[in-house]
C-alpha cells in the first residue's frame, strides 16, 4: 500500500508539471483526491491492513493529501495567472485604432418646428399651456359652440371612447379649460397632438399636431390678430413672406378666417405647389366667438378675444421640403440624419 501510495505521488508530481489548464488541473484534482479518488480508495481499503499497521498508513495517507493539495493549489494560482493574461492580451484594445463615429440622433422636425415657433409665441407675451389629449365631449364640442347634430362630432371624423369621451379633434379645448380657470388677460398657446378618423396618406393622418393660440383681453380686434399672425409669419418663414386672410367658418369664431402664406417654393410667382395662386394655407383664426366667451364666463360686452391652430405637420413638411406626411411618423434616420 505503502509503494501505491509512492507512485500516487509520483504521478501527480508529474502531472502537475503537464497541465496547461485549471480544467486539465480540476480533472487531475478530482482523480486523485476527490471522493472517488485514488487516495480516498487507498483510506477505504487500510481496513484489510493488520491493526497495528493501520495508524502509521493513516497518517501517511493524510500527509500525503495535504502535500498534494498545497501543490494543486499552487500550480491553480499560477494557470490561472496565465490564462487572465492570455485572456486581456485577447481582448486588448488599441485605442489608437481610428473608429467609425456612432450615430447621433437629432431632433425630430416637427419637434424643430414646435420649439422654433414656441419660441416666437413666448417672445410676444405667450403662455404656453399643455391639455389632455384623451378629453371630455364637454371641453373638446359643447364649449367650443359645436352643438350635438354638428357634422363634426360624426364617428367618421372623430374617435370616441364613450359617448362622453374622445380623443381631442383639436388644441381648442384648452382655451375653454383656460377661459374657466383665470380672469382675462389671457394670451396663451397650446401645442399637442390631436386626433381624427383620418385615412392615412401622402397628406392625411389619423394623428397629427396643432398649436392654439388665444388671446382675450379688452379691445382686441381684427388687427391683433393680424398682427400677432404677420409677426409669426415673418419670424418663421423669413421677412420676405407676407399674409392673407379669406373668410372662412368655424363655430368658435366669428367672424373667421383662414390665413395663406406666401408660397416658400416659387415666392408668390405660382407654381405646382400653390396651384398657381401664389399662395399656401398655413392656418385658421378669427375672433373668439361671444357665446364660447360667455359660456366660459366671460363678459363677452368687456372682453374680446381672437384665436388661431397651426399644423405644426405641414408647417414642418414645407419648411424641410418632405413631401409624404407618412415620412414624419416613420423614424427613418436617412430623413432625420438630414436635420442635424
């Protein structure tokens, strides 16, 4: 037993100077000194040894583990020193090594539009006001004078989540939310998304953006409201533009009318873009009207008031020349990465 227990020794001295790796060396670990392992076959079998034998094999045996444990041990210290070298040298980086530059994002234009125009609406004496856009029938219609049988309120132009609640069709409803809250002066806008039973196409969706503006304080007329509009105009578009108004209808205002701009692509000369006519639509506005004042409490004898809603999409759309709406809600980066 003695002799097997010599050449035990022998072999895993051996061994240990063959092993290139901490698994070759946990494998040689387990063989020999593991529960199933060659020296703990040799402990199990010193019962077939004479009595007064058994004390002096014993200890041999445990001294023997104890030298080849510290030995195993040592030699896993040093492969695994080896192998975290291996390891970094693998995975070094040369920091000199020229790299593509990642990708940045920008600004979404719509995004652009909306602060550039924030900005010039809070550089005139704006508030800007932000409202719900899931909104109750009695804020986004009835304060806003579109009565129950109003074509508006069909299910084919708005989207209802219960007879009582919908997905705003406008910005407008802040107003009236507004106009119940504070006493005039008021001169506020409202940008957001909005809601309708849209098809979606080159020119139409089913979600889109606004900005309201309201102003309501005494003596406001006609020519606040073109004024306020021309000074937009020019700040956004450029000084060489100029405004128009043609009458129109809106149940909220009266009288109403909708605002042209010069055309951006031929400069009022008429193209393709403008039909011909010089001229692009950009808004509708007009004077607030007396019942939406009196029905938000409002003196509608003191107080006077006009409001206007920009889409912010088509704003962006001739302003970046995109020419499928569709484009500013897929997230196409080649698009985006033409912004920065």
């Amino acid at each position: 037993m003695l002799e097997s227990l010599n050449m035990i020794k022998t072999q895993v001295m051996a061994n240990l100077e063959t092993v290139q790796s901490t698994a070759e060396l946990e494998a040689l670990h387990v063989k020999v000194l593991g529960k199933k392992g060659e020296l703990t076959a040799l402990l199990k079998s010193l019962g077939r040894l004479p009595q007064e034998e058994r004390p002096q094999m014993g200890a041999a045996i445990n001294d023997a583990r104890k030298t080849l444990q510290e030995l195993i041990d040592q030699r896993a210290k040093e492969l695994k020193l080896k192998e975290r070298d291996a390891a970094l040298k693998l995975e070094s980086i040369d920091v000199t090594e020229p790299r593509r530059l990642p990708v940045h994002g920008t600004a979404h234009p719509i995004t652009l539009v909306m602060n550039e125009m924030i900005e010039c609406f809070t550089g005139m004496g704006f508030e800007v006001m932000q409202g719900p856009e899931v909104e109750l029938d009695y804020y986004n219609f009835e304060l806003m004078n579109i009565p129950k049988n109003h074509p508006a309120r069909d299910a084919q132009d708005t989207l209802y989540i219960d007879d009582n609640v919908v997905l705003r069709t406008h910005t407008s409803p802040m107003q009236a939310r507004v106009m119940l809250s504070r006493k005039p002066p008021i001169r506020i806008v409202c940008p957001g998304r909005v809601y309708r039973a849209d098809e979606l196409d080159a020119t139409h969706s089913p979600v889109f953006h606004q900005m309201e503006g309201l102003v309501v304080d005494e003596h406001i007329s006609m020519a606040d409201l073109r004024g306020t509009l021309s000074a937009f105009a020019k700040h956004v578009f450029g000084q060489d533009v100029n405004i128009r108004f043609r009458p129109s209808f809106f149940p909220f205002t009266e009288p109403s009318a909708e605002v042209d701009l010069t055309c951006s692509a031929c400069k009022g000369t008429g193209c393709k873009v403008c039909k011909g006519t010089g001229w692009i639509e950009i808004l509708g506005s007009g004077m607030v009207n007396p019942k939406v004042l009196e029905m938000c409490g409002i003196d509608s004898q003191k107080y006077s008031g006009f409001a206007f809603g920009i889409g912010l999409d088509r704003i962006a759309m001739g302003r970046y020349g995109i020419p499928d709406l569709r484009l500013l809600f897929e997230g196409d980066a080649r698009l985006l990465g033409q912004l920065r």
